[in-house]
C-alpha cells in the first residue's frame, strides 16, 4: 500500500508496536489475524497520511563522469548496453505506472483493491477486516480495477507508438493489462 519498502519498513514497525500496545484490548469478536491486518491497515493510512509530499532522489549521481582528458572517469557503470537498459527502463515505468494507479485510488477502493488482488484475500476475508459486507468489498475492488484500466488507458493515448525494433515488428504504444 506505500509504493516504497523504506516506508513498507516503518509502517510494519509501527503495525507491531500498536499490536504491542492494544493486545489487551482485543477482545476476540473476530479472529486475531482480522484484527491484525486491521492494525496493519490502519498504520498505512497513518503513514500515507503523514507522508503525503515526498521528496524526490535526483539521478544525477548516474550521469556520466568524465576527467580532465575527457575519459570516462566512472568505470563502475556500463553506459554501452543502452538496449538493456531501455528494456529496464519500460519495465521499471510500468512498474511505476501500476505504483501510480495504486496509490492514486481512493483509500477505500485501494484498500480493498490491495487486500482482495495483491494479498489474495477473499472479499469475506477482506470485510471482516474492514468492517464492511462481503459485497461492498467486491464493490470497491470493481471500481478500483475500473478506475486502473482507466489511467491505463489515459496513459496509453498520451504515449506515441514505438518505432520498429531490431525483431522488424512495430509495437503498439498501450501498455500491458494491469
């Protein structure tokens, strides 16, 4: 749900300390770990609430380096293999696309789209833990994969169609079901 392991860290941290702290109180109307993936849900509202500007890395420590003669003073990276890296690049901007989507849905459809499609709860599982029915759950991860395939789509007609590769095909511009 936080897009970022750093963050992921914390918030199960944060998670176990409230579990630390409010085992007393738990009172056994549902089963424990309902509650605990309750707990754990809460502590990444929490945390997304706390975090909601972010700073960006730069990338300028991946420019390329060059000394007085004009060589490459980096060695440590390999700036020939530009195919693969372009491949790395379409697959980590997908990556971060999805990331977007998913952070971009409303807590209560991304909640439920994360528990149902990402953790594979059962729509009864994920109701227990968000206090709702079954169907409102089903609901929710319905309109999250609706409101998905919309920015995917919205992505998609911004990008322009890739040019031929080396197979001889062309490629559409879409971007692969999410």
């Amino acid at each position: 749900m936080s897009g970022n392991e750093s963050d992921a860290e914390d918030i199960v941290q944060d998670a176990f300390l409230q579990v630390c702290r409010k085992l007393p109180a738990f009172r056994g109307d549902s089963e424990f770990s309902t509650w605990l993936y309750r707990v754990t849900v809460n502590a990444a509202l929490m945390n997304r609430r706390t975090h909601a500007s972010r700073h960006v890395k730069s990338l300028e420590q991946f420019l390329p380096q060059f000394d007085q003669a004009g060589n490459h003073a980096r060695l440590d990276l390999d700036y020939g293999r530009v195919a693969q890296a372009d491949e790395l690049v379409e697959r980590a901007q997908l990556t971060r696309m999805i990331g977007v989507a998913i952070s971009r849905l409303p807590d209560i459809y991304r909640t439920a789209f994360v528990l149902c499609d990402l953790e594979e709860l059962s729509a009864r599982e994920a109701a227990e833990i968000l206090g709702v029915k079954a169907a409102a759950v089903r609901q929710r991860v319905h309109r999250a994969r609706l409101m998905m395939r919309g920015f995917r789509g919205a992505i998609s007609l911004r990008r322009p169609r890739e040019s031929t590769r080396s197979s001889g095909r062309t490629l559409s511009g879409g971007t692969p079901s999410i």
